[in-house]
C-alpha cells in the first residue's frame, strides 16, 4: 500500500499520506441502521507511508468491520455483484459451489445474518476458551489457597504455641524470682541469727574475760602485802642478828601477828633450839 502513495516530483514535494473516499446517494434509505437518515454516505481510507490505515465514514474514523457490516445485504463489499466489472460474468457463471452460494446469498440479503452467526460463533468459542482458561486459573488458584490455608493454620497454631510459651516463660521467670525472694529471706534470716549468735558469743567471751582478769587481780595483793612484810621482818632480823653478835642481848620474843597472816616470818624469829617439844 505504500506505493499508493506519492513520492513527488520535480514541480511538487512527496507527501506522507494517500486517501480515498467514495461517496454513495442512500437518498432512498436503502442503507440502514444509524446510517438510514443520512442522504449521502461518503466512505474514506487514508494510507500512511508507514503501512498504516485509518477509515472514516462521514469524516468519523471507524474500524474497518463497521465499513463492512454496512455493506452487508447492499450488493456491495469484497463479493459484490451490484457493479458488474470485466470478467465477472464469467467468474459467477463458472464459480464453484460455495462461491455461487456466497452470491445467492449475497443477493438473498442473508449474507449479514450469515457474518453475524459467525462473529457470533467466534465470541462464542472464544468465551469457551476464555472460560477453560478460568477454569484453569480457578483450579491453580484454589491450590494456592489451599496451601495458603494450610500454611495459614500452621501459622496460627505457631503463634498459639509461641504465646503459650512466652507464658509459660513468665510464669517461670516469676516463679524463679519468688524462689530468689524466699532465699534472700532465708539467707537475711540466717545472718541476723547469725549475727546474734556472734554478738552474743563476743559478749559472753568479754564477760568471761573480765572475769578472768577479776579473779586473777584479787589474790595478787595479799599475797604482795605478805611478800613485803616477810621481807622487812628479814631485814630487821639481820639487823637485830648483827646487833647481837657486837652487844649480846637476852632473847627476845617476837609478837605475833594480828591477823595471824605472818606466822611463818614468826616462826623464823624464834632462836634455835626454842622450838616446842
């Protein structure tokens, strides 16, 4: 179709586009549906250099089968008998059989009818095809939903077990931290017992020891008192000895003590040989 178009000259430029439109008198309405009141009905295909087409009726664009449909019935279209060209009589007079029942039907006006049963038929078996392809898509759908229902139950019983144990988990730690509780009273109790225990063992302990000291600081000074007396009464002997032996001296007899605690330092002062038979 690009040959149609014109590539220019030497006087004028090449174009980019070529068209053609007929113009057809329905001044008798023999075309119908939306196109029956119009008096003049003008038909236009416009070629692009790029291969495309574009169709107008009444400088509308249309699609191609609108073009066709409303020359169904008429005479006119791909299998038209109404314009008688060269060689068409002998075309009809030699046709085959199918193609001279296109023309009778053609000419009958049953030719649309016809186009319309199989345009029918063509959406009729393309719905099928679309419905076998839902049901196809239907049937791997509802897989996916099945397993998505399996997982879905999965998850909640996961999340049922996960609560649970989360649970499960605080009722321990709780129970833990009450054991702590209870062993940090017992060790708290202990220690104070303890702690008692030991105050009342130091204090025991510094009674005892004050005691010690008591009982070991009393005998002392007696017997320091006896010491020094026994002490003096042999430093006078040993004078009154010495004394004796310069200026001889009757014996004398040495008083006894009161408290009768020096009796051995009494003893001691008596002269030898006096001692009682």
């Amino acid at each position: 179709m690009a040959d149609v178009v014109f590539n220019g000259s030497s006087a004028r430029k090449p174009v980019g586009t070529a068209s053609v439109e007929l113009v057809f008198d329905n001044s008798d309405g023999k075309l119908g549906g939306p196109y029956a009141s119009y008096n003049e009905v003008s038909l236009k295909r416009q070629v692009a250099r790029d291969g495309s087409s574009g169709y107008f009726i009444n400088s509308a664009r249309c699609r191609r089968k609108d073009i066709t449909n409303l020359f169904l019935g008429t005479g006119l279209g791909s299998r038209s008998y109404a314009i008688i060209e060269q060689g068409m009589i002998s075309r009809v007079i030699e046709a085959k059989t199918d193609d001279m029942r296109a023309f009778i039907e053609e000419a009958a006006g049953i030719s649309k009818y016809k186009e319309r049963r199989k345009e029918t038929e063509s959406r009729v078996a393309e719905t099928r095809e679309n419905l076998e392809r839902l049901q196809d898509v239907r049937d791997e759908i509802e897989k996916q939903i099945r397993h998505l229902q399996r997982q879905a139950a999965t998850a909640r019983r996961y999340q049922g077990f996960k609560e649970n144990e989360r649970r499960l988990t605080a009722e321990l730690l709780a129970l833990r931290l009450r054991d702590l509780d209870g062993g940090a009273e017992v060790h708290d109790t202990a220690m104070r017992e303890r702690e008692l225990a030991m105050q009342a063992a130091l204090a025991d302990q510094r009674g005892r020891r004050g005691s010690y000291r008591e009982a070991a600081c009393i005998p002392h000074r007696p017997e320091r008192t006896r010491l020094g007396r026994t002490r003096s009464l042999l430093r006078s002997r040993r004078r009154h000895l010495a004394d004796g032996a310069d200026h001889p001296a009757q014996p004398r007899v040495a008083r006894a003590p009161a408290n009768g605690s020096d009796t051995g330092a009494f003893d001691s002062q008596r002269p030898r040989g006096s001692h009682r038979a």
